[in-house]
C-alpha cells in the first residue's frame, strides 16, 4: 500500500484519534503526513491515531516538522549494566508517540569529557536534529551533564530549563535543585531531562511544545510567524 494511501480505513483510525478536524484538514494530513504502510484494524490503540494526533497543527496548509533526535543517557552505574535505562526508554516513547524519529541512542558514565565529545560528535551529524539528554543535572559531585552541555553550546535556550523546572516544581519542591539547560551547536538543539523517568515525562511533556517549531528554525524550514 502506498505511504500516502489516505483510504477510507485510514480515515477512521484518524477520526477515532483526531477529533474535530475537517475534511480540508484531513486532505492536508494526507498530502503531509507519511501513514504507515501497515494499518492496525479499528479501534486499536495508539497505532490508529496515524502519528498526526500528536503532532501540533500549526495553521490549515499543514506545516509539520519531524525531529530526528538522539537520546544520551548520564549514568555510572547503567554504563556498566548496574542499572536498566529507563529513563531512556521514557525519552523514545514520548517522542515517538509524537511522532518523531530516533536516530541514534548511547549510555555513557558520568564523564564530563565522554559527554561533551558525544555531544559535539552528535551536534555534526546532520541526520541529528535533537539531542535530548537523561541524568547527571543534579548536585552529585558525579552530576556533570549541564558542564558537559555548557561545553559545546554556542547559545543557550534558559526558556526551556526555566518551563521544564516550574512544571517540575508542580510537582516536587526538589525541581529547584535541577541545574539542566538547554541549548544550541551546529543547529542542533540539545536539552537536559532528569534522569528519574517520571521526571522525563513531565519535562518533556513542556519541551515537546517548543521543539518542532525550533527545528523548524534551526533548519531554516520555518516561513510563518510564531505560533501563538
């Protein structure tokens, strides 16, 4: 079946996920979106919303931008097969489910040198748009991503720390201890998460509304004006 077959099974799985949207629309996300070759049956979750239930509609010609990330995870004892990634695993999950694309995915210790030559490998690699990393943003001696950040960035993004740590602080008063920034090299953008998987998820959750849109400009594709 064609990548871009917007058939009436299609249509259904899009209307069971995407709720009030027009027909014009739908013509739009047909023409934008690339629909997976193999459509799950009716009513079967998360497959059945096509991708575009989690992705922002920016304005009715259907601008959308597909990040491709790499996720770096901070961790001594996960570097040695002590611990199991989940923090990780939260980071592929939340970005897949919006529809953006892993390319590539690393554990390293909590090395300040190790970090910062993966970054700084990671930001010239052109398939990388993001580069979002798990861990090492605490006050442990060990702590040292937002170092290993600092060291390869040419411009730094507070807005987003600053969104991710008041979403945090809804939460627990420990977010005012989070040292995690966020910023840019190469046009890649690169953002600190925690490395507790709840705290993934609500960090991310705040940094997901803002990083198509920074691909979006990093790559020179954006022509619009800001959304609101």
């Amino acid at each position: 079946m064609p990548e871009n077959d917007f058939s009436t099974q299609h249509f259904q799985c899009a209307v069971l996920g995407v709720t009030r949207v027009t027909d014009l629309l739908f013509g739009v996300l047909a023409s934008k979106i690339r629909v997976r070759t193999s459509v799950p049956a009716v009513g079967t979750p998360v497959d059945c919303y096509l991708r575009t239930q989690f992705l922002k509609l920016r304005n009715f010609e259907g601008i959308f931008e597909i990040a491709r990330y790499a996720v770096l995870t901070s961790s001594d004892t996960g570097s040695v097969g002590k611990r199991v990634d989940t923090s990780g695993d939260a980071v592929v999950e939340l970005m897949e489910n919006a529809g953006h694309e892993l390319v590539e995915r690393e554990l390293l210790p909590d090395d300040r040198l190790q970090l910062s030559r993966k970054l700084e490998s990671w930001s010239r690699d052109p398939r990388i748009d993001v580069i979002l990393t798990t861990g090492g943003t605490g006050m442990s001696e060990r702590d040292v991503m937002p170092e290993a950040t600092r060291d390869v960035i040419t411009t730094e993004i507070p807005g987003i720390a600053e969104a991710m740590r008041a979403r945090s602080l809804e939460v627990t008063p420990m977010a005012m201890i989070s040292r995690a920034v966020a910023g840019i090299v190469n046009k890649t953008l690169i953002v600190n998460l925690p490395g507790s998987t709840d705290g993934v998820r609500d960090n991310l959750e705040v940094a997901l509304q803002v990083i198509d849109h920074a691909v979006e400009v990093l790559q020179r594709s954006h022509v619009e004006d800001h959304p609101v």
